[in-house]
C-alpha cells in the first residue's frame, strides 16, 4: 500500500544516517585505555556471580577468592554491566557485530567472493565513519580480529585460468545455484516467490541514446540529445511474483529541490550522497524505512543482491536477522547471468526510459532533458 508522506520524510542523506536508526557501539567510545586492566576469565567472573547470588558471599569477598575487580563485580551484580562483557578497552563492533561480520566472510567465501584483509578494514572503517567515530581501523584490530575468530584466516588465492576466471565458469554457478537452492528447502521458501526479492541500483542517463529511426542507406542521421552526462541513480527490488516496490531515487547533492520531484512516481523516495551513487547509509535507510515497509509480512523473506559492500554493514545485517530477511549474495562478476532485474527489467526500462526522452525532445524543440524533467519522465517509462 503507497502511503502518502511528505517530501521531508522521503528524503535520507549520507550523513544523518543517525537521524532515523540510533546507532551506537557497544561498551562506549573506541579506542586504547590509558589504564591497566587486570586479567581474568569470563568463568573466573561467573564463579564470582554464582558465590554472592547462590552461596550468600560477600562481593569483596568473591572478588577476592575469585581473582576479579570488585568494581567489575559490582557492575555487573547491580545490572549496569551485562554479565559476559569483556574486559579492557572497547572494541570497534559489538560481540555479536563481530560474529554477524564472521557469518558474511564466510558466506562471500563459499560462493567465491572471499574479502581480503583490506575489504574488511574499509568495511568496519565505513560502519564507524557511519556512526561519527573518527577513529582509524588499524592492522592491530585485525590481528586481534583473528585471534577472537581463529576460524578464519587469510589464504593466497589460487590463480585461475582465463576460462575459469570467467564469469561463466560452471563451478562457480553451480555452488551458487545449489545453496540459493538449500537455503529454499531449509527455509520452507520453495514455491513462494511472493516472499523472494531481487534490489538492484542503475543509472539512468539524462543524455539518453536516441532510438533507431529510419533513414535512406548510405546517409548519416542525427538526433538532438542534452549534453547532459549526468546519470541518476534508481533503485529497484521486484518480488518474483512481479510486485514492484516504488523506487528510491539517489541525487549528487546535499539538498533536494522539491522540483525535482515534480511528476514523480508515487511512494517514491530520495536519497542524497556526495557521489550520487548507493552508499552503505542510504541502503541501511533504504532496507529499514523502504523496504520494510512494503514488503510482505510473511517471514522469512528473501532479499537477492550483489556483495558491493555498501549492502552488508553490520547495523543492516543484524536489522535483516531480527527481521527475519535473508540477505543472498550473488555471485561475483555475474549480474549479467544471475541478477534477475539486470536480465529481465533494466533492459526493457532503459528501452522505453530513451523513447520518453526522445518524444520530450521531439515534442519540445530547442529543449533538452534536465534534471527538472527526470521524476516527470521517469514516472512515464516506469
């Protein structure tokens, strides 16, 4: 159902991504205590728990039988602390940041789209920019990221061949196409594709190339086009059984003129970013204030995009788990086989997006399309 909401509400920017969706980290600021902490286990702290809870013992008492911070006992007797929170200086994410983190590593590796270490220094370095966080995303927290997770670890990638290297390698498509199929069965999603989606973002070009027109053999025709280079952004999520959430649209700019609005497909919503382009804050607005709300209440559903890293921040990752949505990855360089709006939708929009631009010019000599005629337009070829 569209909902009527005023232009304001629509309209999410890259740097306010805080506005609509708290975000903080867990356990205070990042960085390095200048203090010393003393060592102890996490079952050296839950003894100490038990002792006073259980037995009656005092707290200083515990504390001391079980080599803990009576402070830190404290804390965590009063409620102020959580029981298992770690001690020493806070780390960039959460415990369970970091494990949703472990379960997308491993899930990029297994369909042949491994992170090396620098993709995953620049995505926990996203989230934390996100969040206001200056702080830089060092070696230091990857070796201790490693060491908290020893299940993973850094291997050379073996050199393929350029056959294999091709996007049409069979191996490859044939492990996507056989978890894409389990993660079906065991969510019960088989035959039901009102709860699978498909989200994908293209550009759309103001400078739109001219239909085919007809014209004697031998002579060179031209067509009146803007000039105007400018693409703009358009995300689209279709459900496999055709229903098609309205769009977001992405602007180069930090604010949005309500003329560019004008004409514009209703339920429509925009986003703002310095390179007019999908970031990691306006998918987490889009997922959480877009997608939500128009998608099925039946769960779980079933969300099908590419791994550009601005998809997978960990905010949206726990928000898709608490929703119950499966992000599913496709595979690696591709899109042009197994992105199904890429195959099936962008193509015929793109087609009947220069035919609306093509009657613009046609009808209205000496003008060209702007900016100002996108929504207009734009609403005509969707």
């Amino acid at each position: 159902m569209l909902r009527s909401v005023p232009l304001k509400d629509r309209v999410f920017r890259s740097s306010d991504c805080s506005r609509h969706v708290p975000l903080s980290l867990s356990g205070g600021d990042v960085g390095r205590s200048s203090g010393t902490h003393r060592l102890w286990t996490q079952d050296q702290m839950y003894g100490a728990i038990n002792s006073v809870v259980r037995d009656g013992v005092s707290i200083r008492r515990a504390a001391e039988e079980y080599g803990v911070p009576k402070s830190s006992l404290g804390d965590r007797l009063s409620g102020r602390v959580l029981p298992d929170a770690q001690c020493g200086p806070a780390t960039y994410l959460s415990p369970r940041e970091e494990e949703e983190l472990v379960m997308f590593l491993t899930r990029c590796a297994s369909i042949g789209y491994a992170k090396s270490r620098k993709e995953v220094l620049a995505l926990v370095q996203a989230v934390l920019e996100s969040r206001g966080h200056q702080k830089m995303v060092t070696n230091g927290w990857w070796e201790s990221f490693r060491r908290r997770h020893p299940n993973l670890t850094l291997r050379t990638s073996v050199p393929l061949s350029l056959a294999r290297a091709k996007a049409t390698d069979p191996e490859m498509l044939g492990r996507y196409f056989d978890l894409l199929e389990q993660t079906l069965q065991d969510n019960q999603l088989e035959g039901k594709p009102d709860l699978l989606f498909n989200m994908d973002e293209s550009g759309m070009p103001l400078d739109a190339k001219p239909p085919k027109v007809v014209a004697p053999k031998g002579v060179t025709v031209s067509a009146i086009g803007s000039g105007d280079k400018t693409q703009i952004t358009v995300v689209a999520c279709v459900s496999a059984a055709g229903y098609c959430i309205p769009p977001m649209v992405i602007w180069d700019r930090k604010i949005l003129a309500p003329e560019l609005t004008v004409g514009e497909v209703p339920g429509t919503i925009y986003g703002l970013s310095k390179s007019g382009w999908m970031d990691m804050e306006l998918f987490h607005m889009w997922f959480c204030n877009h997608f939500l709300h128009y998608a099925p209440a039946a769960r779980p559903l079933l969300l099908l995009l590419d791994g550009h890293s601005s998809h997978y921040c960990p905010d949206t990752i726990r928000l898709a788990a608490k929703e119950k949505v499966i992000l599913f990855t496709l595979p690696p360089n591709t899109t042009h086989l197994t992105q199904p709006l890429d195959k099936g939708c962008f193509g015929p929009l793109k087609t009947a997006w220069r035919e609306v631009c093509h009657q613009f010019i046609t009808s209205n000599p000496g003008r060209s399309v702007t900016r100002y005629q996108f929504s207009r337009l734009f609403n005509k070829a969707w």
